[in-house]
C-alpha cells in the first residue's frame, strides 16, 4: 500500500506544481500587460491569449487545445489525483484543514471557469494565491 501511495502522492504532487505554474502563468500576463494598458486594451489581450492553442510548438495544429481547456485538464488531474491519493492513504474527510483545502479547490475551479468564459486581470490574478493556499493547506494533512 505503501509505493501505490507514493505514487499517487507523487502525481498530485506533479499535477499541483503544472496547475501552479499554470495560474502564475496568467498572473504574469495580466499584471504584465497592466503596466502600460488600459482595462479594455489588456481584456482583449487576455482574451487573444486564452484563445491561443497549447502547446504551440511541436504538436499538429489540430491536436492542440485551447488554453483554458489546458487548465481545466490541468485542474482535472490535480482533483483526481488528490482523490486518488487520499483514498489509497487513507486519508479521511475530516478537520478544518481538509475543509479549508476543499474550499481553496472549490474557489480555484470557480476562478478558472470565470477566467476561461471572460478572462480578466482580476480572474487572473486572484488563481494564484488560490492554488498556492491549496498547496499550503496540503502540507498538515500528510501523515
């Protein structure tokens, strides 16, 4: 039981660094194109950037997705494999902790379904410090 949940552990863990690195991802862009843009001019950029096709090298453009469905593949996988990963070790629903994650994730996947429908700055930058504070969260819920 014990490799399988070091496997599990090790693929949430994996998924939770691309979903963070996702989300840092379009905070830099908005807070980039913020500096110099006025609200309209960096809304239609976000948007010009979530219409882009991931990933976009390599890969024949017709394979390629969309990036806002990059990130709910993204936010997907993390979900399944926290689950998975809980499940395998044991881990039972209960405390603040756990609750408190649940409600980061819940959070997260909100932000991420209003930043793929319109993105905007503040959609943007408000995923970041919610998958950090759901990783953080993780930390005392490990045995």
């Amino acid at each position: 039981m014990t490799g399988r949940w070091q496997l599990a552990a090790f693929f949430h863990i994996l998924m939770a660094i691309l979903v963070v690195g996702y989300c840092l991802f379009w905070a830099i862009m908005a807070r980039a194109l913020g500096r110099d843009r006025d609200a309209a001019e960096v809304e239609r950029h976000l948007r010009t950037v979530a219409r882009a096709r991931w990933p976009h090298v390599f890969v024949p453009y017709r394979w390629r997705l969309p990036l806002p469905m990059v990130g709910w593949l993204l936010l997907l996988g993390a979900a399944a494999s926290g689950t998975l990963a809980g499940l395998v070790g044991g881990l039972e629903p209960r405390g603040l902790i756990f609750w408190l994650k649940l409600a980061a994730v819940i959070l997260l996947f909100a932000v991420h379904a209003a930043l793929a429908q319109r993105p905007r700055p503040a959609w943007a930058l408000s995923a970041l410090p919610l998958a950090l504070l759901a990783v953080v969260l993780s930390v005392p819920l490990l045995r």
